[in-house]
C-alpha cells in the first residue's frame, strides 16, 4: 500500500460526561459519505454510560470540514490521517470503532499503531464485513447507487428541499434524502457538497479491494476484534459469514437484532447494551 506523503488534518469533536476526567480513548469512524456528527449522539450514550471514557470523533479526509488530502485516497491513506490525529491529540487510544467505511479504516488503523508500537487494545467495526465485498452487493448496495445518482446531479441548490425532491424522485428513502442534505454546506453562491465526489469514488474503490482478513488471523495481532452485523443488513454474503467459524478465538462475530446498516440509529440502546455486556476496551490479545 503507497502511503500518503503527508496526513489530511482531520476536523474532529470530543466528548467526555459531564465532568469527567477520561483515562481511556476511543476513536470514532463514521461511514463513506457522512462525518464525525453522525455517530455524536450514539458517542455521547457512550459517554454517559462509561465516564471513564473520552470519544474522539474525526470527519475522515474528504468529508464533513476535513480537507481531502493528498493521493492515495485509500483505506490506508485514512488509518494514516487517524494516527496523526492521535498523536497531535497526545493520546493513545485504547479503543477504535467504526462503522461500515470507517470499521475497515479502523481495522487498518490498528494494524499500523502495531506497527509502530502503539498496539490498541480493541477494534469493534459496525456492519462492515472485513473481506472483499461480493460484486453484486457491492454494486446494488444503497451507498453506490448514491454515488452514482449524484453524478448526474446539481452541485448547487438554493435550498435543501431541491436536493430532497431529486433523490427521492429516483426512488430513495425520505430519510436517507434528507441525511444526504448534511452534506451541504452554505456558500456564498448556494448550497454545496462538503466532499468531492471523486475522492469518495476513490475511497470507495479501494475499500472494495481491502480485505482485512489477513489482519485478522495474524498471530502477532495484539487488538481484539469485535464485528457487529445488523439482522437486517444486506452486505454480509453467506461465504462470508462462513470465514468467521474458523476464526481465531478473540475475533468475535456479535447479532444485533432489530437493526439495518445504521445500527447506531436503528437500535442504539441494543448496540450500546452489546458493547457494555462485551466491554469497550480490553487488555488486547494474549
């Protein structure tokens, strides 16, 4: 994998309870086209229920208000931008979990803090199966059928209700048209997108071609992995679901019922009960 030749200074929030004083990190990685706001409210139940715990919530390179970076526009290129933001932050974090997209940047950004001795202690990855994606539901997932629509779209409105009416006229859901309109940001001509299309084509092509399965049965591996898989979700492939009965032991393969792809907002109260009952963090693998 060709690095970038510098990381993207990535935009992020922090959360911590009220008052608390955390001695424990966790990084969290939002999906392809979303940003650190989308998982804010999920981070914050988080917080309340584990004071002991900081979140750290960074737009990936190309979204939200973080630039886009240098080339490659890569799985990896992003786990590099993470690191970097960790250690302007000063922390190490014991934690990285993210959600589809961001799972496999989380998965690549334990590997590489390995790599430097920096081990984190866990990785919990949201309905992003680590292998190759199967081609037809790579193709006809709801994400690529986005991304093609807004080729053919405006990159200005005059009001996000335009945007709204567009997309759902091509058949998507009220909900995820609306979700779309976070991504414009006002201009002094209109709205426009806060990503470029062409680094998010870029991302998502190269996360069609990371498979981070060999991460997951390397011996040296010091992190645990915990997956999650939505009941409801259509990514997970039967030949895949099938590679996790021969996998190592702290590799764990979690169901959470009564959820599709956004399982932080579909059933955040049995995600946030599933994380407490399996633990956020750990000692890593021994």
């Amino acid at each position: 994998m060709i690095p970038p030749k510098s990381p993207a200074p990535l935009h992020f929030t922090q959360l911590t309870a009220p008052n608390a004083q955390p001695s424990r990190w966790a990084v969290v990685l939002h999906g392809i086209l979303g940003s650190g706001t989308n998982l804010r409210t999920f981070a914050r139940k988080l917080a309340l229920a584990l004071p002991e715990w900081g979140f750290v919530l960074p737009d990936l390179r190309g979204h939200g208000d973080s630039p886009p970076g240098e080339a490659p526009y890569t799985v990896a290129a992003c786990a590099e931008d993470v690191l970097a933001l960790t250690e302007t932050l000063g922390i190490t974090p014991s934690t990285i979990l993210g959600h589809s997209f961001g799972g496999k940047v989380a998965l690549a950004a334990a590997q590489l803090a390995e790599s430097r001795g920096r081990p984190v202690e866990r990785v919990w990855v949201l309905d992003a199966p680590p292998g190759l994606p199967d081609v037809s539901l790579a193709v006809s997932s709801e994400v690529a059928q986005v991304v093609l629509a807004l080729r053919g779209l405006p990159d200005r409105y005059e009001r996000r209700e335009e945007l709204v009416t567009l997309l759902t006229a091509q058949g998507f859901s009220l909900s995820l048209a609306q979700w779309m309109t976070t991504n414009l940001r006002s201009t002094g001509d209109g709205l426009r997108w806060r990503f470029d299309l062409d680094v998010i084509s870029a991302l998502l092509q190269d996360y069609a071609v990371t498979d981070a399965w060999p991460y997951l049965h390397d011996p040296a591996r010091h992190a645990q992995i915990d997956v999650v898989r939505a009941e409801r979700s259509e990514r997970w492939s039967d030949a895949e679901l099938a590679r996790f009965a021969a996998a190592p032991d702290d590799v764990h393969l979690h169901l959470l019922p009564d959820a599709g792809h956004w399982v932080h907002v579909d059933n955040p109260e049995g995600l946030l009960q599933m994380i407490q009952r399996a633990g956020l963090g750990g000692s890593g693998r021994r």
